[in-house]
C-alpha cells in the first residue's frame, strides 16, 4: 500500500470532506469527472451511472485510460492514477479541468476508499483490465485486441472506513441534473434515467424562473450566452424579470456558491441594462482558475470579470437590449 493510500483511509474526510452517503456520492462524482474531461476533450459523449447492490459502475465512451502507457516503478501510468496522488491539478498536465467537488484528488481516492475496483479500459487496439483491492493491485493489466472504445470502473465503497456502502443517491442524481446543463450536449445517465441539456443554462433558468407562466410564453426576456474569449468558455443564462434574482454558478464545473468575479461581470452587465432576471446562472470553463478559498466557493481572477461583463453587455447588444 502506497503512502497516499494510507493516508487517505486514514482521515478521508480530509480528501473528500465527509463520510457516509455524502463521502461514497462524492467518489461517484470523481469518476464523472473524470469522464467529462474526456468529453471537453471531445473524446466522449456520454457518461452512465449504473448500481446494483452495493457495486457501483461509472462507464464512458471516452479514449480509455493510459495502460499502454509507462508510469513509475514498470507499472503502467493508468494504474499510477489509481495508486499515487499527484501534487500538480492534473496527473497529465491537462487543461481545463473538471470538478464536481469542492475538493477533488482524483481517481487515488476510489481506490484508496473501496474494497474492491474494476477497471475495464479500451485503448490502442486493447481492451486492458485491472483489479484493485483496499487500495492495492491485486492483478496485473490483462489484455486482449479489441475495436472498442470507453472506460467502466466498478466500484464496492468501504463502509468500514466510509461508514456507509451507499451514496446518497439524490445528491448524485441533482449533481448529474445540473452537469448537464453547464455542459450542453453530454449524456448523462443514473439507471435508468437520461439527463440531456442542448441548450445548456438557459434550459435551467426558465426552470426556476417559471412560475404560473408557461416556457414559451412570448413576453419571457431571455438571455443566453455560450462563447469563448480570451481562453475562457462562458456559458450563461437569465430568464424572467423579478424584484430578486435567483443565482447560480459555477467555474470548471464546481459550484461556486459563494460566486466571485464572473458573477461580477454578469452582475455589471445587467446593471447598466437595469435588468433583474427572476433567474441567472453563469458557467466559466478555464486553464487557471483563482478561487477564493480552498473549497472553491468563490472565483477570484479580476480578468474574469472583464471579459464576462464585456461578453454579456455584446449579447444584450445583439439582441437589442442596449
């Protein structure tokens, strides 16, 4: 057992913030992540959630993982991903980077934190596969030529240490409603159920906004911005006009709730206009986001603010609010 993993059976609500339900949904939401960076990188379009008993399976039709791929000690790089923490955003210096939590370490903490992992990977002609037990290998990469693409971990969460073997299964299902909508055109999928969103935020603003007005009623003022200035995709969303507005957002998909410079920038925009939606909602995808605090509660980099502020205020003109 590497130090890493020792460390993180050791106090892991240090590395996922709680145990319990909350603790297993956030390993969950490290393997979407993981998918969805397959997707920004225009390798995957959908990423399934699927359970049954206390197994727990994560797939994708990304690129697979690097078991073709040398990593340290003669192991391959994936399984270095399943068995040491890196000290740098990413283990292969990717970027943008996705999030779902406030403090993510990536794929070493389904590891350290179950009985039982099952990795089957497709990559460079093979389909690779990989068991890991209590945070250890417990097998070598097996091979065998395969045509086909995508990656499926399967899981068993360690209820001794985690205190549960259960996610708390409606957090995981909201996290994968809202996912959708800050990243237009991905499927994702719990069971049964799909969550779909080609328009993005805007789909999610006229949810909240709506009250006894129908989606398609004519006098509903609406914004959507989906653009990319500067090296940072803004995807935004207002709908309604209200004394006070709804608020949501997020930056390299964790949700920032306690908002920061690209709220600013929209807030600035929509001032000028003197516009209050009855819901607003802004997603910024970059290389090196600032936040405030460890968490990521809030954005801090004051150059957000500007190109949003400015990208919102050309919308408005677009559209012939300004």
């Amino acid at each position: 057992m590497s130090e890493a993993i020792a460390a993180i059976r050791q106090r892991p609500g240090m590395y996922i913030g709680d145990t319990g339900p909350r603790g297993v949904a956030h390993l969950v939401q490290e393997l979407v992540a993981n998918g969805l960076d397959q997707y920004i990188a225009g390798h995957a379009s959908r990423i399934i959630v699927t359970h049954q008993g206390t197994a727990i399976c994560v797939s994708d039709d990304g690129a697979g993982l690097p078991f073709n791929e040398p990593g340290a000690e003669g192991r391959s790089l994936a399984e270095t991903y399943f068995t040491e923490y890196h000290q740098t955003p990413t283990a292969d210096g990717h970027s943008p980077h996705v999030h779902l939590n406030p403090g993510g370490v990536g794929l070493i903490v389904v590891t350290a934190l179950s009985c039982t992992v099952s990795v089957v990977s497709h990559r460079g002609g093979f389909r690779w596969q990989q068991q890991f037990e209590n945070g250890c290998a417990v097998s070598s990469p097996q091979k065998r030529p395969s045509t086909d693409r995508g990656t499926r971990i399967t899981f068993v969460p360690d209820a001794k240490t985690l205190l549960s073997s259960s996610p708390s299964w409606s957090l995981v299902r909201r996290k994968l409603f809202d996912t959708a909508h800050l990243f237009p055109g991905i499927v994702l999928g719990l069971q049964e159920e799909v969550f779909h969103s080609p328009h993005g935020l805007i789909d999610l603003a006229e949810f909240f906004s709506a009250k006894d007005e129908p989606f398609s009623n004519p006098d509903q003022r609406t914004l959507k911005v989906d653009i990319e200035v500067d090296g940072i995709h803004i995807n935004a969303a207002a709908c309604g006009t209200a004394e006070k507005c709804h608020w949501l957002s997020w930056c390299n998909g964790t949700a920032t709730s306690l908002h920061g410079t690209h709220v600013a920038g929209f807030k600035d925009a929509l001032r000028s206009e003197k516009w209050t939606p009855a819901a607003a909602m802004i997603h910024v995808l970059m290389k090196q986001p600032q936040f405030g605090a460890p968490t990521r509660a809030s954005l801090t980099n004051e150059h957000v603010r500007k190109v949003v502020r400015q990208a919102i205020r050309d919308q408005l003109k677009k559209n012939g609010s300004i």
